[in-house]
C-alpha cells in the first residue's frame, strides 16, 4: 500500500506542476500526505491552500489537526486570527 500512496503523491505533485490552480488535486494530496503521517508536509499544503483561500475554516480545521500533531499549538491563534480578519 505505501507504493500506492508514493505514486498518488507523484501523480498529484505533477498535477499540481501543470495545473497550480487544480486546488481539488492540491487538496487530495495533502489529505494523503495527512493520513500516511507526513504532517510537515501537509501543513505545508494546507498552508499554501489557506493563503489562496484565507477565509475557508475547512481548511483552517485540517491545520489544526496537523499542528496538534506537530506540536505546534502557539501557531493555531495566529491562523485563526488571520483568517477572520
């Protein structure tokens, strides 16, 4: 199954690489790298998708779950801050 899971991420970082507007592939290849526990690198999709739509609490709630994850709690109020502002 991890073989599995390495070339959906292959074949939705090339999406990604062809279309960066795809946010639907953008999204299903941080919700893998979520579930197969690469949590840096989620928070980094997830990231980037809340920067592209800063008012989304769906994506600001899939951070919060990484950052619990990563131990990075004192980041959660400036997400939330920033994205009711």
């Amino acid at each position: 199954e991890h073989g599995y899971n390495q070339q959906a991420l292959y074949c939705y970082r090339k999406v990604y690489s062809l279309d960066p507007t795809n946010v639907d592939a953008f999204w299903d290849r941080a919700s893998l790298e979520k579930e197969i526990g690469d949590f840096r690198t989620a928070r980094n999709a997830f990231t980037a998708i809340l920067k592209q739509f800063p008012h989304d609490l769906t994506v600001l709630r899939e951070l919060h779950t990484i950052l619990v994850e990563l131990s990075k709690l004192p980041t959660c109020p400036d997400l939330l801050q920033a994205t009711f502002e």
